[in-house]
C-alpha cells in the first residue's frame, strides 16, 4: 500500500499533528520514561509464563490454574479499556500516567507479598486495570512530543522497550525466580514504574487531552479500523494458544533441558526485538504490508512449531519466526490506529489494546482447553490456524473500494 493512503487532512480542522509540541530537553526524557514503563508492563504482563511451575508449587494449584492468571490479566485489559479510556478522556495526560504507574508500583509489591492465589490473582488484576489505560495514552502522548515526520520512529522505540521485556525482563525474571523465588522477580517492576513515575510527574507537560498534537488521526478510516481490530485479536489468539505454554512445549517437545529453554527465551525474545527495529523503519513507508507480513510469518512459525518442533534445529528457526513477528503484530495495529483511527485516538488505542488482549485471554483459554486434548503441541496447531484466518481477514480487506474512496470515512468513535 501507498504509505500516503490514510493520510489526508485531519477531519477537526485544526491540524493537530502539524501542531507538534516542541520536544525540546524533556522530549527525550518523557519518551525515555514512557520506554521505561512500556518495558516494565509487558514484563510484568508476561512474568507468569517463565514462573508458571515454580507457582504452581509454590501456591499448591494446577499448572493450568497458573496460567489463568494470563488469561483473567487479558480479560481485564480487554473489558476496562475503552470504559477506563472514556473516563479519563478530560484528564489530563500527566495526571493520567503518574496514577497509571503508581498502581503498578503498588500491585508489583501485592504480587511479591502474595501468600495465595486469590491474592496473587488480585495484584494481577490490579497491574491489568493500569496497563489497560496506559497502552490508550502512551501512544498519542509520545508522538505528541516531537514532530511528525519522526513518528514512525517513536512508536518504533516505544515497541523495542516492549520487546526488551521478552529479551532481558521475562527470562532474567524465569532465572531469578528458579534461583530464589518466583516472589522476588514479581515485586522488581515496582522499582522500574517508581523511576517511569518520578521523571514523568517531574517532566510532562499539563493541557487538556482533546488540545494534544496527536489527538486526532490525519484519515479516519472505519473500515480499516474494523478489520485491523479483528485481524489483531484473532493473531493474538493464536499466538498466546501456544505462548501461553511455550516453556512446557520447548521441554516436553523439543526435549530441550531448563538451561536450553532459558537460552531459547532469549532467543525468543531477541526475534521480537529484531522484529519490531525491522517493522519501525518500514512503519511510515509500507504501514499495511507490515502488518499483513507480521501475521503472516507468525502463522509460518507457530504451524512449524507444531510440524516440526521435535527436531531441535527447526524448533529453533519457527521459534524466531513466531518470535520475531509477536511484537510486530501488536506495534503495526497500534501504529495504524494512529493513522486511521475514525475519532480520538486515545479511544481507538484502548479499543485496539482491548481486542489484542481479549485474543490474549482467549487464547490462554483456549489453550488451557486444549492441552489435556491434543497436548501441548497441538496448542500450537490450534494457534497457527487461527493467525492463518487473522491474515485471511487482512488479505480479504485490501479489495478495492468504490470509486477509490476509504469505506467508512466519516465514521466516528469517541
């Protein structure tokens, strides 16, 4: 697709993007900060994946009880996104961010103090509540900070601070959970949200959310906006089908021994990084091809794992695969809500994050049901179909429209 498609002018008059707030001296430390907080969720988030044995144990529930807490954490996010977004629409961002990270702070020491799993469960939901809004603000507050031709750029780096927590924050937290306990690399993103916390109450700047630069998308697209979310939770369906139970499936399947399997989460996670630096310099030029080609290699990997992932050299190549297009997929949805959201943005973000998320409850849902049907390997042919039908939906909306104008145009949300 022509990287000019959606850009058009911006449907409130006053073009908001072309504003573009000065970043200044306090760009780059806010944008840091945001970074910062985007690592520490998504470490957060994903924690109980390299921990779920050590609190199975630990706590005395079933392994599938454990990994419950991903899919009740998904649920959250997915139902209090756009109401939590709706809420907050008049509050200032600062105000926003800083009660956003003073709850992750606070949920973070729940979790470490957790002594049952009702309780561990509680401080889940907690860090779920905070993420489910931060994901809505983050974006339109960092690219408001510079200009836009750099834009592509910024969300760029907010998804490698993302993607680091796949790399350094979940596997640095699975060794240090099995050398002392799975409580103390739970309650360590508390350090990180008070550091994201402090810069941003010292540094951002106070104005009323509609006045924003980027409040407002240049070419609202409904259409685009439907079937991106559709797209979206369907590919994260799968992807978390199977990613849910990736430290089983690599040692059961693979035969892979604990060090090699925190070996091929590095791997895993440094795919993702590579993946989103990738898709961030190509996100301005080639914004749907993209995201199609993020879905598509994902597919590519989870149905190898499944063909293939008894054999160590193949498990490894379709474990970078669908490691390396896990991040995309979130980051190029994002980026194209940005573009083509049919209204505020910020509540295009949070019905964006909503969907991805219920794809990431479903999914570990669905793989709970799974595993004791087809095992944990077909957790992952289940996934690979089920991103294959997300780049279906992806392909089957590219048709051309009628009389070369966005269906759906002027349709609002927000």
């Amino acid at each position: 697709m022509d990287s000019a498609e959606c850009v058009t002018a911006p449907a409130h008059g006053t073009d908001h993007a072309a504003a573009g707030r000065p970043a200044g001296r306090r760009g780059p430390a806010v944008l840091g900060a945001l970074m910062l907080a985007a690592f520490t969720f998504n470490t957060a988030e994903n924690l109980p994946v390299g921990l779920l044995e050590l609190i199975s144990g630990s706590l005395d529930v079933p392994l599938s009880a454990v990994g419950l807490l991903v899919t009740g954490y998904g649920v959250t996010v997915a139902v209090a996104s756009v109401p939590l977004a709706h809420g907050t629409r008049a509050v200032p961002r600062r105000h926003v961010l800083t009660g956003l990270l003073a709850a992750l702070v606070a949920s973070s020491l729940l979790a470490a103090l957790a002594h049952s799993y009702g309780l561990l469960l509680l401080a889940r939901l907690l860090t779920a509540l905070a993420q489910a809004l931060f994901w809505a603000v983050m974006g339109p507050v960092a690219v408001g900070l510079f200009p836009p031709r750099v834009r592509g750029r910024v969300i760029g780096a907010l998804s490698v601070a993302g993607s680091l927590a796949l790399v350094l924050g979940v596997p640095a937290g699975t060794w240090l959970g099995r050398w002392t306990d799975w409580r103390v690399p739970m309650g360590a993103p508390a350090a990180l949200g008070a550091v994201s916390l402090v810069t941003i109450a010292a540094l951002l700047p106070t104005s009323p959310p509609e006045e924003e630069p980027a409040a407002y998308a240049s070419g609202p697209d409904a259409r685009r906006f439907a079937t991106v979310l559709a797209a979206g939770a369907l590919s994260a369906t799968g992807a978390f089908t199977g990613y849910t139970y990736l430290v089983r499936f690599l040692g059961g399947v693979g035969g892979f021994s604990p060090g090699a399997v925190n070996v091929l989460l590095v791997v895993f996670g440094t795919a993702c990084l590579a993946g989103v630096t990738i898709t961030g310099a190509l996100l301005d030029r080639f914004p749907r091809a993209v995201l199609t080609t993020a879905v598509a290699t994902q597919t590519v990997g989870m149905l190898g794992l499944y063909a293939l992932g008894a054999r160590p050299v193949a498990a490894v190549v379709f474990l970078a695969l669908t490691g390396g297009a896990l991040g995309p997929v979130f980051m190029t949805t994002q980026n194209e809500m940005l573009r083509c959201a049919p209204g505020r943005t910020d509540i295009a973000l949070a019905a964006n994050s909503g969907a991805y998320n219920a794809g990431i409850a479903a999914g570990a849902a669905l793989g709970a049901l799974v595993l004791p049907l087809l095992g944990v390997r077909g957790t992952y042919l289940v996934g690979g179909l089920l991103t294959a039908v997300a780049c279906a939906v992806l392909l089957g909306a590219r048709r051309p429209r009628a009389g070369g104008r966005t269906v759906g145009e002027s349709g609002r949300i927000g």
